[in-house]
C-alpha cells in the first residue's frame, strides 16, 4: 500500500503541476494532426477535431499559469521531464475543452499494468479532490465507469466553482486513464456541465 501511494502521489504531483513541453517525449508518442484530425498509433487513440480548434503552444502556458495560481502551485512546481501534454483542444471561446498527457512510466511500468486503470484511478482520487479543493469550491465529486466510443473506462467527475474578486467561474471535469506502450495516458475534458464534459471526451477514438 506504502509503494501505491507513493507512485500515485508522485504522479498525480507531476499530472497537476508538470506541463512539459512535447519536444521532450519521442517524436513517435507525440502524435501527428491532419486535417483537423489528431492521431496517435503508438498509443492507440485519435481526436476528432470538427469544430473544435488545437490550443498552440503560447495558450498551453496560458492554460497552465492560471491553473498553477488557482490551486497555489506557483512556488511549489515540479517538472517531469517523462510527461507532457501531446494534446489540447477546445470550442472556438474555450467554453469546452480536452487535453490529453502522456507520462512515462519507466520501470514502473509493469506496476502500474498490474494496477490497472481502476486502481490508478482509486489511488489519484483523494490527492485529486485535495488538489481541487485547493483553489475551488467542491460542488460534487465522485468515480463512475464511462463509456467512450466502446471503451470503459473508470473516471473522476466534478463540478467546482471560483468566486475571487477579479473573476467567477463554474465548471465540470472528467478525468480517466488507461495504460500503453509503457506510457500513461491520462485524458481530461472541462465544460459548463457534466453532460457537457462527457460529450467533449467522446471526440476521443480508438485505433
């Protein structure tokens, strides 16, 4: 349990608060995007795009300033030169949004297989809900199983709110997992509603 809990941790430190550039996972995890179309072979999956637009890397930064000052990691950042953000995408006003990080699993690897989706899942919950709590108000939070284009997947869902003097703020997310090459593929949405997050998730596909 002591090995779960320090691995989880670790990771969800570095899901939370390490976005790294993609130029640091090999050119073959990072994924090719095609007539607004993104496709991953090595780690199975691919986003369909119609609609939607891919967040360059200037908004990335954006993204993740203002999600590092709303749950306080300013001071406190860690970088995993093994993970990095290979996908982010939104409505056009980013009312809606998806992105998508691939980690490194190294010689853990193996563990985690064994841990399976459900397992990483239940063990980043609480460091989850904890991160969240941080810099929102909670509204609901919990784990389902999803369906996403015929996969089931387990997956966290919440609805927090921000209500600081310069802006306010309420949405949904969905965050799920699963396992490839070595690699941990830990998949985001964020919308107005939950109904909402879901559907932005299921632009997701399988090859």
């Amino acid at each position: 349990m002591k090995r779960i809990t320090a691995l989880v941790l670790a990771l969800c430190l570095a899901l939370t608060a390490a976005w790294t550039a993609a130029e640091e996972l090999p050119a073959e995890v990072r994924g090719t995007v095609s007539d607004g179309i993104y496709t991953n072979k090595i780690l199975g999956f691919g986003f369909r795009a119609e609609g939607w637009v891919f967040l360059t890397q200037e908004a990335l930064d954006e993204n993740r300033e203002r999600f590092n000052r709303a749950l306080g990691l300013e001071d406190r950042l860690v970088i995993a030169d093994s993970g990095a953000t290979i996908l982010s995408a939104s409505l056009p006003g980013y009312q809606d949004s998806v992105s998508v990080m691939a980690y490194d699993l190294g010689e853990d690897a193996p563990f985690y297989e064994d841990l399976g989706e459900e397992g990483i899942m239940a063990a980043m919950q609480d460091p989850f809900r904890e991160n969240l709590a941080a810099g929102y108000t909670v509204h609901a939070f919990g784990m389902e199983d999803i369906s996403i284009n015929g996969y089931e997947l387990p997956c966290i869902r919440a609805e927090v709110s921000d209500s600081n003097l310069l802006y306010m703020t309420h949405f949904a997310l969905v965050r799920t997992c699963f396992v490839s090459e070595n690699y941990l593929v830990v998949l985001e949405a964020h919308a107005d509603t939950p109904e909402g997050a879901l559907d932005a998730l299921r632009h997701i596909y399988w090859l």
